[in-house]
C-alpha cells in the first residue's frame, strides 16, 4: 500500500472516528490493553531481536536503554492505555456559547483535528501512548517508528488494530504505520488528507520535518533542561533534586543537561554535588569558577551549554544570581522543563514567570514534566512550541474546535442598512 492510499485511508477513518461514542472508544482501549498484556512474550521476542540489531549497529546507549522493553513496561503500556479510558471525552464539549440575536445562536464545540502524522524515536512504548490519546481524542494516527524498533513497532501495532476489529463499527485505518525514510517523505506531502505531524526527535530532525511539509507541525525537539540552585535553597532538597533530573532516566528529554549554582553558595554545595555526581559515573564539565571550586571537572567549551546529553554527562556553571540564571535558560535552553531550588517563594514566582519554558518548576526534579505524571493518561509528545498545545500534550493537544449556528432565517441583510436590527451578544 502507498503511502498516499494509507493517508486516504486515515482521511476516512478520521471522519468515522469524529462520530464515535465514548462508551465505543473506551471499549476499543480496553481491547488494546488486553491484547498488550495477554501477548506480553511475543512483544518481548520481537523487542530482543531489536535489541541485538541495535547493538550490532552500534546504536547509542540512550537510545538502546530507551528501546528495551520488559514485562512490567508492557504491563505499563497497558495501564497507560487504561487510564486514558478514565480520562473525560474531550470531543463534542461545548466551550462557549452566546446568544446573536433572538432565535440565533453560535456554540463553540471541540472536535478532533482528524489525522494525525506521528514521528518518533527508539521508544517502542510510545505506540500504544500515541495511538490510545488519538484514538480517545477521535483521531486517526499514522505512526512511524525509528528503525531500530522495526519489529517491537510492527507487532505492537498489530496487536492493537487486531483489538480494533473487536469492536464494531470503529475502523481499522484508525492505527496504521509506515516504515521508511522514504516514506516519511511521501507522508509530508499529503496534506490533503494529514492535518498535523508530531515529530519527536532532534532539533535538526523537527527542523527538517518544518522545513519539508506544508502540514501544520507541533514541534517536540530537545530537550537542554537545567536545575537552577538558588542561594536560598535548602541543601538535602538540592541534592535529591539535582541526581534525581540527572540520574532517574538520563537518556529522558526531561533529564537535566545544565545546573546551575549562586555564587554565594557555589563554595560550598558544587564539592558535595560534584562527588555525587562522579561516584554515579557522570562526566563533569564546568565553567572555570567551577573548575576552581571542585576537582575532576573539564572546562566547559561553549557548544557543550547548548547540547543535549541524553547521558551521564553534566555541564556545571556559577551563575551571579537569578536575573542572570533567567537570561541563561532562555538564551541555551530549549523551551522544555527548567526547575529552582529556593526556600524564597518571592524569588520561585520570579524565577517561574521569567523562564520561557513549557514546564517551569520550583523545589522538584525536572523528570516530572510527562503526560502520565501530570495526569493526562499519557503524551503524544512534549511541545516545545508556542502554539494551543506546549508541554507535554494529551488528550486536549488533540482537539481544535468548530462554531456552530443555528438560527431561524435570518439573514445578514437584516443587520445593515437604515433600519438595521442590532445583535444582543448575550453569553449563554
């Protein structure tokens, strides 16, 4: 099948999918949790022949350990689905409403944005998360994986489009993948059929994708995210706080690439964090204050405040106080999670309303900007973008809205002229 016979398809289930009841599409989820579950082994055998291509190929620890899959991560892909079945329904609410004039009447109403393009990395496990938000929120998804998880992708995906033709009346087009680079090419140019992609990746990979397609794209790029250590901060929080954005996950979007710490208490908390740091086995670079302070640190070269570690790497600078730690997220960050540590609320509120990020957060790890953690069921992706839809997106980034009118003949003639009736614009 082509890829543009594969984007009609998903056209045509879109307009299917606008139309189907809750109670419908929570029933298809819980087939597609079932079947991740009950075929748990298959999943893992598919998973391991990716692992082994992966490390033939060469393929970057980050992106192995966020390839491999086990028994509780299925059980987990299974949950996320379950509790986008608990979420509310957002198609079909009403937002707004007001009354014209007598007898005529214009209501605001969510509606799904129709078929979704998805992009993304070496994370089987973003399947079922993507495809469940689209399905709940009434969208088709076309899905393309990276290659490394060719098999894990495949059997995943056939899984859920088998529990789809559980259910009567959803149709099957509504999960469907591509699989090559040359694909993805082809998928750009259907703009007809494909309302919006969602590229998750590098800057340089959203960038190409933006530069390439006349689809509306929601950008989810890097993720250079920094813990900033205030002078007010309290030392047993900044050492939690600072390993855990490091350390949980570091090959997450979310992990901290940049901390940064006051000069009036550099002296004192850079020795203890540095030898936290190295006894986990991370890789230190610092600027020359720092350097000056702890031992066993590189200089920092200029590019390495702009890079995405995605590892256990750290770059570590003296910053003079909190105007100039706000200037040095907003100039080498990427718009993602930023995070103070500080016992000043004055100073937090200061910190969190300066920093252009879409997770802004005080006294907590940065690991704490996901769709599951901020009780949206699960994400399509975190957006980096200004638009209707930044940070992690959920259920709500999948909803645009239409404006319905109902009225009883009237015409717009009978608001001009000399005896021009007047509008009420009264909210309903």
């Amino acid at each position: 099948m082509t890829v543009s016979e594969i984007a009609k398809k998903a056209n045509s289930a879109a307009l299917v999918l606008a139309h189907l009841s809750t109670d419908v599409k929570n029933q298809v989820l819980e087939e597609m949790a079932n079947a991740l579950e009950e075929n748990c082994d298959a999943i893992l055998s598919a998973n391991e022949k990716d692992l082994k291509f992966a490390n033939q190929e060469g393929i970057a620890k980050p992106l192995i350990a966020r390839l491999a899959l086990s028994e509780s991560k299925v059980r987990g892909m299974a949950q996320g689905i379950r509790s986008v079945v608990a979420l509310p329904d957002p198609a079909g609410v009403c937002q707004s409403a007001m009354e014209i004039d007598d007898d005529l009447t214009v209501y605001r109403v969510s509606c799904p944005i129709g078929v979704i393009g998805a992009i993304f990395e070496s994370r089987p496990d973003a399947v079922p998360q993507i495809s469940s938000l689209c399905l709940k929120s009434g969208n088709a998804v076309i899905l393309k994986g990276g290659r490394e998880a060719q098999n894990s992708n495949k059997i995943i995906v056939g899984l859920l489009t088998d529990a789809i033709k559980k259910v009567s009346g959803v149709p099957e087009a509504a999960v469907q993948m591509i699989e090559t680079r040359a694909e993805v090419a082809d998928m750009l140019k259907e703009e007809k059929y494909i309302n919006l992609v969602v590229p998750r990746g590098s800057n340089d990979f959203v960038k190409y994708i933006q530069e390439n397609t006349r689809i509306p794209v929601l950008g989810h790029s890097e993720g250079i995210c920094h813990n900033y250590i205030d002078k007010d901060a309290d030392l047993s929080k900044t050492l939690r706080i600072a390993l855990d954005s490091k350390m949980q996950y570091p090959a997450a979007c979310n992990a901290m690439e940049n901390l940064l710490v006051h000069k009036e208490i550099a002296s004192e908390i850079i020795p203890k964090l540095v030898e936290k740091f190295q006894e986990k086995g991370v890789s230190l670079v610092g600027c020359d204050e720092t350097c000056k302070i702890a031992t066993g640190l590189s200089l920092a070269s200029e590019k390495e405040w702009d890079e995405e570690y995605n590892d256990l790497k750290l770059a570590i600078k003296v910053i003079g106080g909190l105007e100039e730690a706000i200037s040095f997220i907003n100039e080498h960050g990427s718009g993602h999670t930023d995070t103070i540590i500080t016992e000043n609320v004055e100073t937090a509120e200061a910190f969190m309303n300066g920093v252009n990020s879409a997770s802004v957060m005080c006294n907590a790890s940065t690991r704490f900007a996901d769709g599951f953690r901020y009780g949206l069921g699960a994400e399509i992706g975190i957006s980096t973008n200004k638009t209707h839809a930044r940070g992690p997106v959920g259920l709500e980034g999948l909803i645009i809205y239409k404006y319905k009118v109902y009225g009883k003949g009237q015409i717009v003639s009978d608001y001009s002229g000399e005896n021009a009736r007047s509008f009420t614009h009264k909210p309903l």
